[in-house]
C-alpha cells in the first residue's frame, strides 16, 4: 500500500509538471499567435500602402502622360500663334500697301479731273 501511494504520489507530481509545464506552453503559444497577428496586421497595412502605391503610380503615368498632351498642344497652338502673327503682318502691309495705292489713285483722280476742266 506505501507503495501504491508512494507511486500515486510520484504521479500526482508528475501530473502537477506536466500541468505547469502545459501552461507554460499554451501561454507561449498564446503570446507567439499575438506576435503572428501583430505581423499579419503589419503585413496588411504594407499591402495596403503597396496597393496604394501602385494606384499613384499609375496616376502618376496617367498625368504625365497628360502633360505631354499639353505639351504637344501648346507647342502646335504656339506654332498656329506665331502663323496667325505673320499673316497679320503681311495683312497689315498689304493695308499699308492699298491705302497707299488708294491714296496715289485719288491724287491721280483729282489731277484728271483738274487737266479735263
């Protein structure tokens, strides 16, 4: 019988560090699924940014590629104003040049019109 409960007694302590031993386990494994959520979480906030960076990106290719749109068009709208600039030039010395004719041909008139009276 002393034996029995020297062996029952050996056992109940071994159930006692096994026990311990068990909590101790499940508290590590309970502070290392923290830590794994944690990093699941940090992993999800750089996926976030990542995604998020991707979209400016192609934002950003989007606006640039607006910009040189812009650039095109501003360089040909500079070429039309600097076409429009000449014409106008050439218009105004054609003016020039008619009124000065008009006023040569309104001189010639009244020197005729003075010969034939």
């Amino acid at each position: 019988v002393d034996k029995l409960q020297e062996d029952l007694g050996s056992a109940q302590e071994s159930i006692r560090e096994k026990s311990d031993q068990v909590r101790v386990l499940v508290k590590e494994r309970e502070r290392v699924n923290e830590e794994l959520k944690q990093e699941l979480a940090k992993a999800q906030t750089f996926a976030e940014k990542n995604d998020k960076i991707e979209f400016l990106e192609d934002e950003l290719k989007c606006l640039e590629s607006m910009n040189d749109r812009l650039k095109e068009d501003y360089a040909q709208s500079k070429a039309v104003c600097t076409e429009k600039e000449r014409c106008n030039d050439l218009l105004e010395k054609e003016r020039e040049s008619l009124k000065k004719s008009s006023e040569e041909l309104t001189e010639e008139c009244a020197r005729l019109q003075i010969s034939i009276a």
